[in-house]
C-alpha cells in the first residue's frame, strides 16, 4: 500500500532533481568547483565545497560534481582527497532535510520541522564535518600540473537558483507544495535536457516503498526501542544501504530520531553503505582501473568515522532523545 507521505516523498525528490540538473547543464555547479581551486588550501577548499553542495544539492550531486574534477587535477594524494571527500558529503548533508534521499524521506515521513531536524542532528554533522575539515589540511597539495579551465554557465543558472530557492520555502513548508510545479513546467517548455534525471532512482524508491510495506506486514515487530533502532539501521546500511535502511525502519519505529541518527552515521563505514561511496569509487575505478590502495584507505578512514559516529550516539543520547 502506498500512502500520500510516500508519493510526497518521490514528488519532492523528482522537482529537486530536475532543479539540479538544470543547475548542472548550466554549467554553474562546475562554475562553482572551478572556484574552489584558485589559491591556497586546494584539499580544504575542495573538500569544504562538497560539503556545501551537499547541504543544498545532496550528497549524490555534490560528489557527482566534485570527484571528476578532483581527480582532473593534481592534488598529489587523489585517492586521500576524494575519500574524504565522499565522508564529508555524507556526514555534512546529514544536518539538511534535502541533503540525501533518506532525509527528504524521514522529513516527511514523520512530518518534521525544520528546526527539529537540524537541532537532533547537528551534534552528529557538525562535529564530524569539522573533524574532515581539519583532516584535508594534514595533507598538503604539491604544485597543480593541470589547471582546468573555467566552466562558464548559462542565464538559465539564475532561473534554477530562483527555483532552487522557492523549493526550500516550500520544504520549510513557507510555501505550498503545488509550487514544486513551475519548475517542471518550465523545464517542460524551455529546457527539457533537464528532464533526463536518474528515475531508476525514483523508480528504486516506488519498489522499495513497496517492498518495505510488504516486509512489514510479514515480519511482526511489537516494540524497536531508541537504541535499538539506532544499531539495527546503522549496521543494516553497511550491507544494503542507508536509503532503503531508513525505508524500511520507520516501518516499524515512530522514534525517528534515532533512525535518522542510524542511517546517518550508517553512511559511514563499508562501500555500499551509502550510494555517494558507490559513486566515488566508479569514478576512481574509471580512471585509474586499480582500486585496491583506494578499498584500503577509503575502508580505514569511514570505518574510524563509523565507530566515532556510533561513540558519539552512545555517549549523548540522553541529548538527543530529550
């Protein structure tokens, strides 16, 4: 059975994809990366920009938009730079309700605020996001050999970025949601390249949701206390995921905060348990075809953080759980 908060759901996430992928055939995404490389501080720079985009465009996007071109030019350690890369844009896109599919899906699942969100959330993100930080200046980048050159955008960036904008009033609920319309409509009449988004991705989520309703009325869960939720969803991202994790947790669970703290910090650790890792590690494999020093690096660093990420749940849950 699906119910109106599911539709809402894959509603919600196709208007924000088309928004981006009009952001990214403009050029302006690019734009933005190609900022971060002049001066001092590459490896910082890069790695504070993805995790900005992946606050407002998910994670996905922000590594679908930095990693290539991280990896166009010399940072002299890319293997180092692009795995915390992809922990940044994993644990920073945490604290927004569209910084990755899971979280537009518990947002309206349980029918949040925004301040509500952000405030279960920022002691798992901000921390953690500070802590990548201060790791990407350990490594100082030698001398870029290959300057990329700068990606000019389009005057249709502008009319994303006012849609972009009205989009998160209509997330912050300050608007009403019919408004996610007009960039269909617009995207319909002038710029239909921006209608090629990923509907596996959707069409993934319309299957899942399925999926997890049947499971749920198969296996019979009385009661999932907080720590509980938290362990199961966590572990359960590091075989299938933390997407279809959190689908199919708050089946059986109303604690939210407690899934949303699991699927985050289950973003962290193995390479499936997050799409964002998947894709970083295609990129990597693309490139350079020998992936065993990245397994081995990209393993060590998220493992770290995925038991710091469980510490930290531990240690202030009395917090959290207020």
């Amino acid at each position: 059975e699906y119910e109106y908060t599911d539709l809402k759901v894959i509603y919600t996430l196709l208007v924000f994809l088309v928004i981006v992928k009009g952001l990214e055939n403009s050029g302006y995404l690019k734009h933005l990366a190609f900022k971060a490389e002049k001066g001092r501080f590459l490896i910082p720079k890069l790695v504070a920009m993805t995790a900005v985009l992946s606050m407002i465009v998910t994670n996905d996007i922000a590594l679908l938009t930095m990693i290539p071109f991280t990896l166009a030019i010399d940072t002299g350690n890319p293997v180092f730079v692009i795995t915390m890369e992809t922990i940044v844009a994993n644990v920073a896109s945490s604290i927004s309700p569209v910084g990755n599919p899971q979280n537009i899906f518990i947002y309206h699942h349980y029918n949040l605020g925004f301040l509500d969100f952000v405030s279960s959330i920022y002691l798992f993100s901000v921390p953690l996001t500070a802590a990548v930080l201060i790791l990407s200046f350990r490594k100082i980048s030698r001398k870029i050999e290959k300057k990329t050159s700068d990606a000019k955008f389009g005057k249709r960036a502008y009319f994303y970025l006012f849609f972009l904008i009205l989009f998160m009033m209509v997330i912050l609920r300050a608007l009403p949601i019919w408004v996610g319309v007009i960039p269909l409509i617009y995207a319909a009449l002038f710029d239909r390249n921006s209608l090629k988004i990923d509907y596996i991705l959707l069409m993934i989520f319309v299957l899942f949701f399925g999926f997890t309703d049947n499971i749920s009325h198969m296996i019979r869960i009385d009661h999932l206390g907080c720590d509980e939720v938290f362990l199961y969803s966590s572990l359960s991202s590091q075989i299938m995921s933390n997407v279809p994790s959190a689908l199919l947790f708050a089946d059986f669970t109303s604690e939210w905060k407690p899934l949303l703290w699991g699927v985050s910090v289950g973003g962290t650790g193995t390479l499936f348990a997050s799409l964002a890792n998947l894709i970083t590690y295609r990129f990597y494999h693309m490139k350079f075809g020998k992936t065993r020093d990245f397994l081995l690096q990209f393993h060590f660093y998220n493992i770290c953080f995925f038991i710091a990420g469980i510490a930290m749940y531990f240690a202030i849950s009395p917090i959290i759980l207020k």
